[in-house]
C-alpha cells in the first residue's frame, strides 16, 4: 500500500518498522498518538510530499519516483542524504561494532574467527567514512552550485570553470557500491563462520547487517537515480544558456 499524507503515521511503523530509521532522520519523535501523516509533518516543519516520497521509496522497492524526486530542490535531496550519512556513521555503525565486540568478549572458542569479522568491519567503516566525506566535500557543494547557477540570469565564468574541473559524470562514474562489501561480511557469517557460542548476538549482528545494506541501497537509489539526473539537466541546461555547446 502506498503511504499518503492522510494515512496515521503510527501505521506507516506498523506497515514496516524499518520506517523508524527515516522518522529519526527527519527529526520526527515517536508519541504522535493518532495524527496523521501531514498533521506529524507539519508539527515537525517536514515538507510532507518530500516526506512521502521518500519513505515510500524505502518501503516499497518497485516504487520509486525518480521523477517527483527530482522536482525537489537540490538542499532538501542534500540535507537529507547527509542525514542519512549522519545516522550510519554515529547510530548503526557503532551499534555494530559494539554487537561485534560483545561477540568477541563472549566467546571462548571463536575468538581468531571474530577478530577476523571485526577487522573486515572496521576496513569497511573506513570506506564509508570515505565515501562519505568525499559526497559531503565535493559532490553536495558542487550540486548546490549547479543549482544555483541554474536559477541565475547570468552564468559566470567562475561556475564554468567548475564545470570543466568536476562534473556530476565523474561522480557517476567514480561513485562505488558501497553495500557490496556488506554482502560478503553476511556471507562469512553465513556460510563460514562456525556458530560462536553465543547465537543470539551472532543473529542480531546479521540482522543489523541485512538492515544496513538494505538502507544504504535505498539511499544509493536517491545519488544515483535522483540526484545524479538531476544535476546532469542543469549541467546541460546552464551550458545553453552560456552559449556553449551541449
Ligand atoms: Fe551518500
Ligand atoms: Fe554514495
């Protein structure tokens, strides 16, 4: 089902409780009772159609509205994208690492095996953190500046400059996949590593590893489909209109 605005939002967490995630990075608390979606929205000053479109691209997979996405200005796709950059790197990355040093301080028998987990995990927290300052220091600032030259009259030579130096096709290009490496981790756990004495925390870590790769694919979704098209229009649109060549 898709989520509109007249919908409760506590159903939107019933329908799928990974919706909490989204929730927390548009600073919506929990204790809406039966407000709706637009009625919580409002009360938290969150654009209530960038909301939904959003949070329905994240439950439902087959629905993914490039194009209503885009029509939202550069800052909110940003903004929202580093909210997301934020929750991984402060909430679910310390959450998994300390899951793995639980493991690690629990077990007598695995401990080589568990140590191996946490040094691929911290190799991979070291990627993220790459990526992530590479799209907040290069690629946001740059789609800001597009966007702004965009809506400008007249495009200045500093901005084409920047243009010949980086363009969002580099970024295309260069941009990882960066859950790939998610994937191999649930793999050792799954079909390699032999059960560590304590099963519970071995499950809740592959539980929070399918969580992981499942958020950071929606949000790839986002850079690569919403964002990246996007700032390619106005690439070609501010070319035109400095005479140049598209
Ligand atoms: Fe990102
Ligand atoms: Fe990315």
């Amino acid at each position: 089902m898709v989520i509109t605005k007249d919908i409760k939002m506590a159903d939107v967490i019933h329908m799928n409780h990974f919706s909490l995630s989204i929730l927390e990075r548009f600073g919506i608390e929990l204790g809406f009772g039966d407000k709706s979606v637009d009625e919580t929205c409002k009360i938290y000053n969150v654009d209530t159609d960038f909301f939904l479109e959003i949070i329905n691209a994240f439950i439902h997979t087959e629905y993914f509205p490039k194009k209503q996405l885009q029509n939202f200005p550069v800052k909110l796709i940003t903004d929202y994208l580093q909210k997301t950059h934020n929750y991984y790197m402060q909430i679910k990355v310390p959450e998994i690492e300390s899951l793995i040093e639980e493991m690690v301080l629990s077990c007598s028998t695995q401990k080589e095996n568990i140590n191996l987990l946490k040094r691929f995990f911290s190799e991979y927290k070291e990627e993220l953190k790459n990526h992530i300052q590479r799209e907040e220091k290069v690629v946001f600032p740059y789609t800001q500046l597009i966007e702004n030259a965009f809506y400008s009259d007249k495009i200045d030579k500093q901005t084409l400059r920047q243009m010949d130096e980086y363009s969002i096709d580099i970024f295309e290009k260069e941009h990882d996949n960066i859950e790939e490496k998610l994937y191999d981790l649930k793999n050792i756990i799954i079909k390699y590593l032999p059960q560590p004495n304590n099963k519970t925390l071995c499950n809740k870590l592959l539980h929070e590893l399918f969580g992981l790769e499942k958020d950071i694919n929606d949000h790839s979704r986002i850079e690569d489909k919403v964002l990246v098209p996007k700032i390619l229009e106005m690439e070609k649109g501010i070319r035109k209109k400095a005479g140049l060549k598209v």
